[in-house]
C-alpha cells in the first residue's frame, strides 16, 4: 500500500475499498523509510574484527573455540520423518564450492555471526538448484529494503564497485539469504556478542598496553629526576633538552632494562615504586575476560583466565558450551540452510545436528539411553523417537 493510500485509510476510510490480500501488516509502518534505499549498519564491523578479533587474544579464541566446534558438527538431513543418507544438498553442504570445504565454509559463517551478528549467503544456481555456497563478508552487504519495509535486495560492494544481489525468490529460490542475531534496535541488521562485549574488550586491550608500555621501561614505572635543592639553579632549555634525549635513549627500553644511571653533579634519582592499588589492573584485566566470554557463552575456564581453571569442572564446562552456545547456533544455521535451499529439491527437508557424533556430549547421550531403555511401559519405536530416531524399517 502506498504512503498516500494508508493515510487516506486512516483519515477517510470510506475512500479506500477494503482489499484482502497476503502481505505483513507492519509493513506499512516500515516503508516511511523510503523504499530501495541501502540502510548502513550502525556500527564500525572493521574496528571490532580488528580490536576484537585480530587483537586480543580472548575473542579470538572464543570464537574460534565456538566457530571450529559448530562446524563440527555432522547435520542429518530428513524428508519428512525420514532419513536421507544421499541427496544433492548433502552433497551441496560437503563441498559448498571449489576453493572451500564444507567445514571452512560454516566455520566461516559461524565466525561472521560471532563478529559483526550478520552473515550473507550467495548460491549459484544451475538448472534452477544450487551448484555452489558462498559467504559474504558483512562489511561489503548492505540491506536495501522494499516498498513495504522488508529486505528485497543487497548491495556487495568492494574494489568501489558495486552489485545488487537480488533478496526474494522470483524463480527457484532466493540469491542471497541473510542470518542475523537478534538486535532489539534494528529492524535489518544483527548485534554481535563482541559489539556487547566492547567495554570490557576496551577495558582488557588498554591493561594489555599498559602492561606493554611498563615493560619498555625496564618493566618499572618511571621516577623523579631531581636536579640541586632549595636555591640551585634550574636547568636550561638546552640542558633540560639534552638529559631527556639521553634518557629516552640510552635508559629507556628492555634492552637497558639494568643499566646503571650516571649522573652529573646536582642531579638525583628518586625512583617511585607500585602500590598494591595500583596493580588493580591485573584482575581489572582478567574481570574483562571473563565478562568477554560470557558474552560469547563460553565457560571462562575453557580460555585459561587465571582463577577459574578447575580440572573437576572441566568436562561440565564443556557440556555448557555445547548446550549453551554452539547447538543452538548450530539449530538456527540448519533451519535457514533447509528453509532456503530445501525448495529446490522438493520435498519437506530438514537439517539437523548428529548428537550422537558430539563426543563431549556422549555421557548425556548414555545415561538418556539408559534411562529409556528402562522404560518397560515404552514400546520400541516410542524409545526411538525419545532418543531422536525414527520408527524402525520393517526390513528389520
């Protein structure tokens, strides 16, 4: 419906004839933002890939620990309530494209929604079904919305040159699919678990710096030259100039880290020491650690941050983090995968994580299946659908 329709609906709304049709009601409220024009995300996705990711050591392993084990994990595909062990997306899903393997490509995807919250999918088509995957880096996607508010089309853009890709499904199915976290101020884009994790991420790269800069200096923080006392005379420029030169250069550094001080006469070294306040910063640096893996869901213990390795609670810190992080992005990833390439190929398909094959979870899987097994007032197949199996073959 057009601008000038819906305002006559409201302020005459026996002008405009009631016309049924299948379309989201809040769609009229979001085209008052122009329709087919790129929406730019609200954040810098460059500045936290580069302070996140490629400069601090904790997100970098949160989410490679995350990315590597979901990528991990087999997906079973089923029409229905049956299992398909051959069938073209399986294939598809194996070998996405030619220069990726199937873990590469959802290690990649996997990372992309850890760091900016957003991932884009292309698939290239033959024959109306999908030949091969690729995913999109976040920072070169923009979402260009349609009439009625909703994503119809992106814009890659790189080397400054761009390319519409179209977003809807005209024949066949969609181009470009786009999975995103849940933000709850933006209607295109997702929030990343880093981009919440910013402050503390700040909080441990300046400790990191600071650590650094203390080290340069002979790992012990400056003191007071002193020159005379009482009526003495102060320094010239020149002079001033020249001990700080020679200070910088030959006192500075870990490489004269122990090297005695000559000084001239009327000069004196008061070296200033570290009070206990002042190594707060240790565990200020390992309390922003630890506020970065619960943004990413994963156990601090798992990351080696100092105070909380226990080897008792090791293996439950696993379970945590298969349960709390990486099924369920693991889930949402094979609902889009089946939604979007499943019409291809016809048929009601479904991707699903292999429980059985995630080894850190194999004590769960056992005590389930004991328990059921037990279960006399259960008939065969009712065990087999508890467990997540489907009726038995009556080949069998």
């Amino acid at each position: 419906m057009r601008l000038r329709d819906a305002l006559e609906s409201v302020f005459r709304p026996d002008a405009v004839a009631a016309v049924e049709q299948k379309a989201s009601r809040a769609g009229a409220l979001l085209a008052l933002q122009g329709p087919s024009q790129p929406v730019w995300s609200p954040r810098d996705y460059a500045a936290l890939a580069r302070e996140g990711f490629a400069k601090n050591p904790v997100v970098y392993r949160a989410v490679r620990l995350v990315s590597e084990a979901a990528a991990s994990v087999p997906l079973l595909l089923f029409d229905g309530a049956d299992e398909l062990d051959v069938h073209p997306l399986l294939d598809l899903l194996a070998r996405p494209n030619g220069q990726e393997a199937g873990a590469d490509f959802l290690e990649g995807l996997y990372g992309h929604l850890l760091v900016a919250g957003n991932a884009y999918l292309e698939q290239v088509p033959v024959n109306d079904r999908p030949r091969e995957l690729y995913c999109l880096r976040p920072d070169r996607v923009k979402v260009v919305p349609g009439p009625e508010g909703w994503p119809e089309a992106f814009d890659y853009t790189v080397g400054g040159r761009t390319v519409r890709l179209s977003g809807t499904a005209d024949e066949g199915i969609a181009p470009v699919r786009h999975l995103k976290l849940f933000h709850p101020l933006n209607d295109h884009y997702g929030f990343a678990p880093v981009e919440a994790a910013q402050m503390a991420l700040d909080i441990h790269n300046a400790a990191a710096g600071w650590n650094k800069a203390l080290l340069d200096n002979a790992a012990r923080p400056s003191g007071a030259l002193i020159y005379g006392a009482g009526d003495a005379l102060n320094l010239s420029s020149d002079q001033f100039d020249r001990l700080k030169a020679e200070l910088e250069d030959g006192y500075q550094g870990a490489r004269n880290a122990g090297r005695p001080l000559l000084l001239e006469g009327g000069l004196d070294w008061k070296p200033m020491g570290l009070t206990p306040k002042d190594m707060d910063f240790i565990e200020a640096k390992n309390q922003a650690a630890r506020e970065i893996a619960l943004a990413f869901g994963v156990p601090p213990m798992l990351l080696g941050i100092p105070g909380d390795n226990t080897y008792s609670n090791y293996q439950e810190a696993g379970r945590a983090l298969w349960r709390g992080a990486v099924l369920p992005l693991v889930r949402r990833t094979a609902s889009h995968l089946a939604a979007w390439l499943g019409p291809a190929y016809g048929g009601q398909l479904k991707l699903v994580p292999d429980l059985d094959a995630i080894e850190a979870l194999s004590a769960e899987r056992e005590t389930l299946w004991r328990r059921v097994g037990a279960a006399e007032f259960l008939s065969d197949d009712e065990k087999r659908a508890a467990v997540g199996y489907g009726p038995r073959p009556e080949a069998d």
